[in-house]
C-alpha cells in the first residue's frame, strides 16, 4: 500500500485539472497510471526505468504507474543536457525510458535492486550527479503524512504548480495533496506567464509553492497588487530567502488572512526537516524552524555527542520515517536495502534558540542552492579543469562564482556551464583573477575565495 494505490479511495473526486483543459477525476488517473504500464515496450518488474518530466498529466501519470506497479524509478529533468542523461542511463543499466509520452527501451538487461526501492532522485539537481538518493513508499507516504498535517491540507485544496515534479520538493507538493484527495492545478507555465495566473483565477487556486527565486520575481510583479480571492497559503523552500523578503511577504499574508509558511529540507529527507508555523513567522525570520510532526532534529558536536545546550553549533542531524534509504552511488548499490535507519546528518550547522528554533550557521560541504536546485561546486570544478580551465568555483545560493586565472574566452565558459547544467546565465559569475588563495598546505581556501569575489 502507497499513496499512488490508494488513488482509487477518492473515486470521482477531481484529481488534476490542466491548463491545456484536461479534467481528471482519481479514478481517471489510475485509469491512466496503470495503462501506461500496459503499452507497448512497457517494463516489468525487473526494470529500471528513468521518466523524463515535465509538468504533464503523462508523468504525473507514469510516475504513479511506476509506484502503483512496484517499478523502481528515476525521475529525470526532460531538459537534461542529453549527454548527462545518457551518462546517467549507462551509469545505472536503466532499462527503460519513459520520453515524450511513450517507451524506449534503454537495455534488455535485468537489474538487480532491493525490493524498497520505489524512486530514485538526483542529490545535485541540474548536474545530472551519479550520486542518487533511494527512497522508498515508506519514506513518501511518511512526508506525505506529515506535510499535510502541519499545511492542515485537506480534499478542498487546489494548488497550483510552480516547481517540476522531478525536483523533491515539487514531488511533495503532489504527493501530500493527492494523499488527501485535493485537485490540484498542473501547468509547467512560469509564473511570469499570463497564462499562468489565468490558470490560477480560473480554477480557484489556494496554494502555491516556490523557492527564493519564485519570491524574489514575485516581489518584482508586484504581487501585492494581484487580485487573487481565492488564494489561502504560500509555502518556501530550496534554500535561504533573505529575512527581509520574508518578512514582506509575512507582512502581506497577514494583511490578507493567508498563512505564508517557511521550510527547510533535503532530498535526503524525501524533501522536509523543519518549518515555521506563520504565528511565529515575525519572530523567527532567520530561523528554519521546528521540525516537522514525526521528526526529530539534534545537533552533533565534532565528537558526535548530542548538544543538549542552546546557542551552540553542531551539525544539523534528523530522524523520522522520511529518511531515505541510502545513497545509490553504482548500480551494486541498487541492491543494498537501509544503511540510514531513520537518521541523516545534513551536513549543515546550526543552533538552536531558547524557543526549539533551529537556526543555519554554515555548511560543512560544498553544496549551493540554484533555484532550488542543489549544486555541487566540486563536481562543475572537477569538469572544468578536465576541459583545461585554471579555476576555482565557489558561490552562495542562486550565485555560482566561478574564479579563472587564464586569458581563454569567459563567454564560451559561461554558455558551456550554462549549457551542460541547464542554468541561467544570469546565475554564472565569472571572475578573472590573478591567483586563488591558498593554505600553507597549499589548498584552496575557498571562504576566503568567496569573500575575494564579493568585494
């Protein structure tokens, strides 16, 4: 039993309702779920298959089918670099592909993987990383459980979909709200769009989901402005919003009589730790919150003893029933069962106030955020300097800086990495510099770095 079986549950209630004007009751969708695992070139049992995503009642579809099926899954950007998705195919022995609304057969070969792995998801967003998260039924219908108790969401909701469903915590948008029998509102429209917001107003909706980036456009369209009755809650995630938009943005909510929640979370955790209820939103701006119902957050010292004291710094540690399995690394990894047992370190620093309210100091690796996706800086360095770049990569959420110390052409670097990784030029920064900071042992000191390209 999983969320995507219990679809039938809601029967004639309205599951999905496109901006392209397709209307789908829950039956409906597992009508569709189930038959796409029923065409031609379909996989079996003992499959690997990657579903190319796009906002579409087909992959919302396939991605059910998969779950509904016992098919583990890889849930893949459709935009992907195709070189990163065949690197990731091979990588993986995956031996069927779901791409624009049928099969392909990728390799005849059966793959050996555990019995819980329901879904597969990238730790590093737009890099297409080899590293994947495993998770499993347990791990969605836990957050999903969750998420919805905290949002207090129910079958009269009707969100409307900002963030892709192959990125975690669009999928836990879809997933907490089809656990409840809400409608939600598809489109893969931006939401700088008239189209978009057309949708919006048209189908009621009362909920939407963004990372910083959403909000900081949001502010720019002067959203004050938009007319939107039926709107009742806005959520945050995918990384750090500057407290003073979140505070306008509380501000406005509570001038309107809507919740705006703040939330912290990983891939890892199938999406989230921690949130802010919005009565104490004012108060907490910096904060990432409490965790979530079922969790549990500690923090670790650098001799991994529990910190019991307030105002200290450890590592941001989490149990719960979301916990992923593990990391799928190679394709033996695929048939390892639970190596977490409930219990992440997110590699994250933090605190805690004399309230319970966690608080972000640092992060022990080099990971940012770009739109929400998780970037790793060692893994675009690494590729640079294998394409003979002299360079040193460093960056904060939605700024990856990029320190060169050679004369060869910046632009082509920049289209290059916008290329490879799918991400917008305006978020590649390119520096020429004459020489990196160093240690005495001679590594890069990338804080030092970073704080160099700021000034």
């Amino acid at each position: 039993m999983n969320l995507a079986t219990n679809l039938e549950k809601f029967s004639a209630q309205v599951a999905i309702i496109s901006d392209s004007g397709v209307t789908l009751t829950y039956t409906e969708l597992a009508l569709i779920s189930d038959a796409i695992f029923n065409e031609n070139n379909a996989p079996s049992t003992d499959s690997l298959i990657a579903i190319e995503c796009k906002n579409t009642i087909e992959n919302i579809a396939s991605y059910l089918g998969a779950l509904r099926a016992g098919i583990p899954a890889i849930l893949i950007d459709a935009e992907l670099n195709i070189e990163l998705k065949k690197n990731l195919y091979s990588y993986y022995g995956v031996t069927h592909i779901f791409r624009d609304n049928s099969w392909i057969i990728n390799s005849t070969t059966p793959i050996a993987i555990h019995r819980d792995i329901a879904l597969l998801l990238s730790t590093s967003g737009s890099t297409g990383s080899q590293k994947l998260v495993k998770l499993s039924n347990k791990n969605l219908q836990a957050n999903a459980v969750a998420i919805s108790q905290y949002l207090e969401i129910n079958c009269t909701e009707r969100p409307i979909t900002v963030l892709p469903i192959h990125y975690s915590y669009g999928l836990s948008i879809i997933n907490s709200h089809l656990y409840v029998g809400a409608t939600i509102l598809l489109t893969s429209e931006p939401i700088t769009s008239k189209r978009f917001w057309e949708h919006f107003r048209e189908h009621g909706a009362t909920s939407f989901a963004g990372v910083p980036a959403t909000y900081k456009i949001l502010k720019q369209l002067r959203f004050e402005r938009m007319v939107l009755p039926t709107l009742k809650s806005f959520t945050q995630a995918g990384g750090k919003l500057n407290p003073v938009i979140i505070e306008w943005f509380n501000n406005y909510a509570l001038s309107k009589d809507m919740q705006f929640f703040v939330m912290y979370g990983q891939t890892e955790a199938t999406a989230r730790i921690a949130y802010i209820p919005p009565i104490n939103l004012s108060n907490k701006t910096n904060s990432i919150g409490i965790s979530i119902p079922g969790g549990q957050i500690s923090l670790l010292n650098e001799t991994d003893e529990v910190i019991s004291s307030n105002f200290i710094t450890g590592e941001l540690c989490y149990r719960g029933d979301n916990v992923m399995l593990g990391y799928a690394t190679d394709i033996n990894s695929l048939s390892e069962g639970d190596t977490q047992h409930g219990f992440i370190r997110t590699g994250d620093l933090a605190w805690r106030d004399e309230d319970g309210y966690y608080y972000i100091a640092g992060r022990l690796k080099r990971f940012i955020k770009i739109f929400g996706n998780r970037i790793g800086l060692d893994e675009i360095e690494a590729y640079l300097q294998a394409e003979h770049y002299d360079v040193a990569v460093t960056g904060e959420d939605d700024a990856l800086m990029i320190a060169i110390r050679t004369d060869r052409n910046t632009v082509n670097l920049k289209n290059n990495i916008s290329s490879r990784y799918h991400l917008h030029s305006s978020a590649i920064h390119i520096f020429k510099v004459e020489d990196f900071p160093l240690s005495s042992s001679g590594k890069i000191l990338y804080a030092n770095l970073l704080m160099q390209l700021k000034s």
